[in-house]
C-alpha cells in the first residue's frame, strides 16, 4: 500500500483516487454541458431547417394545388372544367412548370417523378418548334361538352389518337402526386393499403 506524508497526516493511494475523482468531476461536468449544449443547438437548428422548408412547402402547396386541379378537372371532364378552356389549361401548365422547376430540390426526386408522370399524361411536349405543348385529350369529348368553343382552340390538341392519354391514367397520376404533395407537408391520410 502506498502511503505518502504530507506533514503529519498519511495519504494512502485510495484517498488520492478520491482527490483525482473530486477534482475531476466539476471539469468533467463542465464538459459535458458544453457537449450536450451543442448537441442541442444543432438540433435546434436542424427542426427550424425543416420547421421553414415545410413553410415553403406549405407555400408550394397554395400556390400549386388549385391549377393542379383544374388541369386534372379539364382532362377528366370533372369540377369545374368548363372554366378552364385550352389556352388556360396551357398557360397552368407554363405557370406550374415554373414553380416546379424554381422549386424542384426542395421537393425531392419522389415528387419530381410524380409531377413528371402527371404533366406527361396531360401534355405532350416538344410538339415543335416554336409550339406550343399539345393536350393528351380528345378534342372532340372536350369540344362536346362545352357550350363556347373557339375552333382555334383545336390546334391545342394532339392530332394522333396513339398519343391521347386515358382519364383513368390521368386520375391515377394526379392522386399520386397529390399523395406525395401531402406526404411532403406531413398532412398526408393513410393511403388505401394502410388502412384495411
């Protein structure tokens, strides 16, 4: 045993662990706290990251969700279709794709698909150049269920029956991009196979 004398006292080696251990601990504390102090600061600062990317998603989803609908009501023949004639139902395009394109990294590659896969099915792109893209619906069921209808309006369309795109596909795209929308604002109701 290791007896050291300091005067007239004897320290054996249990009492400097004492020492070592007593004097350690506030500085060990002191650490911790500036560990866990910075651990909790970035936590702080990642949810207010995500806190103001769902804002601007929120933001995305007031500014998109309305023209979304109506190009969906105008393909399926739905809503309000008839308050968007052809020439709107383009320019919700241009104007959407803008948002999107402007706003693409902060919604992630899954909505990225899904706004692909929806525009697709309602437009087909590079018609030309200089043109216009052409709507995948037939000009004939749209010119049928309107009471105005502009014959410069046919233009719009596609020509190529191979190129028309079916309401069922255009349902099932909208639906898969809005369930992403949703998902992504973390409002999202439980899809249909989590349900049964």
């Amino acid at each position: 045993m290791l007896r050291f004398a300091m005067g007239t006292a004897e320290w054996n080696s249990l009492d400097a662990a004492k020492l070592v251990v007593s004097a350690a601990t506030p500085l060990l504390v002191v650490l911790l706290g500036v560990v866990v102090t910075r651990a909790a600061r970035r936590v702080e600062e990642v949810q207010w990251a995500n806190r103001k990317v769902v804002e601007r998603r929120l933001d995305l989803y007031d500014e998109m969700a309305g023209p979304l609908n109506d190009l969906y009501c105008f393909f399926a023949l739905v809503g309000n279709f008839r308050d968007v004639d052809p020439p709107t139902a383009l320019a919700d395009k241009r104007k959407l794709d803008k948002l999107f394109h402007v706003n693409k990294f902060l919604m992630g590659p899954e909505y990225a698909e899904r706004y692909a896969a929806f525009m697709s099915a309602c437009f087909k792109t590079y018609a030309g150049r200089a043109e216009d893209a052409k709507l995948r619906t037939n000009v004939v069921n749209q010119r049928w269920e309107r009471k105005h209808w502009n014959d410069a309006w046919d233009r719009c369309f596609v020509t190529n029956g191979n190129e028309l795109t079916e309401t069922k596909t255009v349902e099932r795209c909208y639906g898969a991009l809005m369930q992403c929308f949703a998902d992504l604002i973390g409002v999202a109701p439980p899809r249909e196979a989590e349900r049964g």
